[in-house]
C-alpha cells in the first residue's frame, strides 16, 4: 500500500496534522526522527484511519504515491534545513516538500529557489489553529508553485477549517508567500492580543472591575461585531481560578509576555518594505517592555500622575469596546497594507481579499470581522487602505469620540495604552491634511542640505541656509 501524503516531524503540530489526514480518509505516512515517537502515534490512532510507519527516511519515502508529497513539521531554521538535505537527495523531480513550520519567508525563497533547481517543488505553508486547529481544521496558506497547488490544494483544502462551506486554503502565491502571510497573521495577532490585554487593564484599573466581571464584559462582546476566538479564549482565561491560591489565574501569571519570534519578523519586514505598522511593533515592544524586570523594578518609584480624578463614566465598558474595535480595524489595515506590499516587492499577486476568506475560520485571528474585510476587497480590490472602505469608515467615525476619551483616561490615570494610541495617531495621520514632515524636510535641509520638494512647484531645492538663504535647485 502506498501513502497518499507523508508527515515527518511527529510533535503535536505534526501528529494531530497527520491523525487529520488519516481521518479524512488518506492514507498517511508517518516519520519522526525517534521512531518512539512514530510508534506511539500509531499505537494510539491507529484505528483513526491509514497510517504508514516508517523508521528511516528511505522506507518512509518509498511508501508515498508519486509525485510524492512529504510534509515537513519540524522546529524553523536550522532543523528544517536539516530535515530537507536529509530527503532532497531521495526524491525525484515532480516531488513536493511541504514546509508546514513557521518558517521566515526569506528562508522559504532560498530553499524553494535551491530545490527548483532540481526540480523538486517547495511549499512553504503556513499552517495556523494550534494543537486543536492542526487536528479540526486550521487556516492553511500554501506559497510554492502554481503546479504544486493542483497536487496539493485538494488535500490541504479536505483537512482545512471550512466557514460556509468554504475552506480555509487557497494558493496564497509564489515561493515564500505563504510564510509570508502567516507571518503577518501572526503579527496581527500580536497586535489583536496586546489590544485585547489593554482593554482588560481599562476595565480593571480605571473600571475598578474583578476579572470575573471582566470575563462577562468579554462574554458578551463576543456576541457582537468583535466576536472572535481571541475574544472567546480571553473571557475563559479570565473567568478561571487558579486552583492552588484560589486566586484569579490572571493574577498567579507572571506577566512578563514571550515570543517566538514571527511578530518581530512581521514588524523588521515592515521596516525594509517602508510600511507603517505601529500597532503590531508596539504590540511587539509591549511584550519586550514586559519581560525587562530589571528596568521595571528599577522603575518601581517613579511618580504618576498626581491627581486620578479621571472620570470613568459607567458607559466606560462600551467606551472601550468601541476603542477598541477602531483599533483593531486599524492594526488589521496595516497588516493587510504590508501583505500588498509584499506581495508588489516580490511579485506574489497576492489576493488580499482571499486572504480575509481563509482566515475567517481554523486560525487564532478568526472573526467574524474577517468577513467585513473579504467584502472590502471584494468592493475594491485596490483599496489602498480599509479604514476608507464605507463600512469600516463609518465604524470607525462611530467609535471615534469613545476611542479619543478612553485614551484620555488613560493618559490620566498612568495606565499605558500603546496599541490603542498608535493606532489613534495612525488614523489622525492619514486623515491629516497636512503633517508636520514638512518641517522635518526643513531640518534635513538645514542641518544636511537633504533637499525638498516643494507644494507649489516641481523639482528639488535646497536653501542656503548658511548664507543668504536664497534658494537653490541642486
Ligand atoms: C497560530 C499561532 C502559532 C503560534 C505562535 C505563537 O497561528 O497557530 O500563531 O503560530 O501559537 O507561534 O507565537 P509566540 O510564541 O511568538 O507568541
């Protein structure tokens, strides 16, 4: 018997993956670098569906239908190159690696660039849901070849989350577009996940509220426009007890936030294509602020403000749901503005709309939101930014005067709010008619004679800023 799809790499990601192959009906082959591994997978699902042990590369190889389709789970970096000169030489051209990790797009162009040349396709594929959405149905955004796709997307799509019968999978675009994306998904998780936590420091702090009432708040805006499972798994982590203390978990947790790595990737990529995504860097710095305990122990005395006579309304829970929406739609535009960058630098194509279609379901950014923005691409595929799509306009110009005052109390009150104020000075940029860049160009000048264009005329001037100051057209 030959396996339809293979995976190596048996940790949890890629076990439940497998066991969702193999209930779906495929008959998969399973490798792991300790064969215990591949064992007790088999000892434990065996009966889900086909799967195809096999202690060595040559034997897991040999069992999978040709073309063959070899998914790879394994840590990013240096065991994923690892893994691939361990199987490239064994395969045949026609033959397709599936690079299920979170790898860094650049990583993924150089590997498919270097396996194209022998004829052997590399997918680069972000695959996004955890432990769970790895078993149920995760989002799936595949890069790699157009040819790949046909072989490939069938299977992916058959394994992937669906929403209204539509899976959560489409060729994303070329070499590395699929890491690509996934590393922005990631980022606007960040970015959702710091706005999130500042809400519930709001609710806490200048609200007064206990974490279980906070959890009730979240509970119910997760049946209105910001329902999410973000917002879902927040309300859960609030409500719960910490068994040991009796205490609030929240409370037990040290709060210093980690990372792994694919949001500072998101926000580095940022800086080299020039696109501002202040929401999701200052989600990024927010964790790293967190984890420098020495800086904040030593920043213990400090004074804050000296009068908290902000005034928290009792409407303060839907003030902060409305900061927060307008937020989040903003951190949301700018991860969709770097996706269309990326995709024009490295001609990928990318259809950001079909992008908002297979993230609706099986990811950790899925929204009901999501599908707002699908029907924005949908309107206008060239949008240059969501925030003037009508609706996201409208919703925005709503939320506005809560979203200002809530970031006032704040400012008062000495409770930091980085994801919420970024994201307001973001918008009063862009809506701005002028900005102040011009005086920066005068400075450059000054100080370097950088030059400047002026309003009224074309060309480059430069004044003499150390003579008579007349200008000058370099
Ligand atoms: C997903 C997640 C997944 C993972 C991140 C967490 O889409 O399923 O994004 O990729 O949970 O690696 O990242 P941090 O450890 O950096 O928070």
């Amino acid at each position: 018997e030959t396996a339809r799809i293979g995976v190596t790499g048996l940790a949890v990601m890629g076990r439940n993956l497998a066991r969702n192959l193999a209930r779906h009906g495929h008959p998969v082959a399973v490798h792991n670098r300790t064969s215990a591994r591949t064992r007790s997978l088999v000892d434990e699902f065996g009966h889900e569906g086909t799967f195809l042990p096999a202690d060595t590369p040559e034997k897991f190889v040999g069992s999978l239908e040709r073309p063959r389709r070899l998914v790879i789970m394994v840590k990013a970096g240096g065991p994923t190159d690892a893994v691939i000169d361990e199987f490239a030489p064994l395969l045949d051209p026609g033959d397709m690696i599936v690079d299920g990790g979170n790898a860094n797009f650049a990583d993924t162009r150089r590997r498919e660039s270097a396996l194209r040349e022998r004829g052997v396709h590399f997918v680069g594929t972000g695959i996004s849901g955890g432990e769970e959405g790895a078993l149920h149905g995760p989002s799936i955004m595949p890069g790699g070849s157009a040819a790949s796709y046909e072989a490939l997307g069938p299977l992916l799509e058959d394994i992937s989350a669906k929403v209204d019968g539509t899976p959560c999978c489409t060729h994303v675009g070329p070499d590395g577009a699929g890491h690509f994306v996934k590393m922005v998904h990631n980022g606007i998780e960040y970015a959702d996940m710091q706005l999130i936590a500042e809400s519930y420091d709001l609710l806490r702090h200048a609200a007064g509220l206990a974490p279980a009432e906070i959890a009730e708040v979240f509970r119910t805006w997760n049946t209105g426009r910001l329902g999410s499972y973000l917002i879902e798994i927040t309300a859960e982590v609030l409500a719960h007890t910490d068994a040991a203390t009796g205490r609030p978990f929240v409370d037990v947790v040290l709060d210093q936030a980690e990372q792994k790595g694919t949001g500072r990737w998101t926000v580095q990529t940022a800086l080299d294509l020039g696109v501002p995504v202040g929401g999701i860097a200052e989600a990024v710095f927010a964790r790293s602020v967190s984890g420098h305990a020495v800086l904040r122990e030593a920043s213990q005395n400090l004074p804050g403000p000296s009068r908290n006579d902000a005034f928290v309304s009792f409407g303060f829970p839907e003030a902060v749901e409305k900061a927060l929406y307008a937020s989040k739609i903003v951190a949301y535009a700018q991860g969709f503005h770097e996706i269309q960058a990326g995709s024009a630098e490295y001609g990928w194509n990318i259809d950001l709309g079909a992008m908002a279609t297979i993230w609706r379901g099986g990811c950790i950014i899925r929204a009901r939101f999501l599908d707002r923005i699908r029907a924005a691409y949908e309107a206008d595929p060239q949008t240059p930014t969501l925030l003037t799509d009508p609706h996201f306009t409208e919703a925005v110009g709503d939320a506005q005067d809560a979203w200002r005052e809530v970031i006032a109390i704040a400012a008062k009150l000495g409770i930091p709010v980085p994801g919420f104020s970024t994201a307001l000075a973001y918008y009063d940029s862009l809506r701005a008619p002028r900005l102040p860049a011009a005086l920066t160009q005068g400075q450059r000048d000054y100080f370097g004679a950088h030059t400047y264009r002026r309003v009224d005329r074309e060309g480059t001037f430069h004044t003499l800023w150390g003579a008579d100051r007349t200008e000058t057209t370099p």
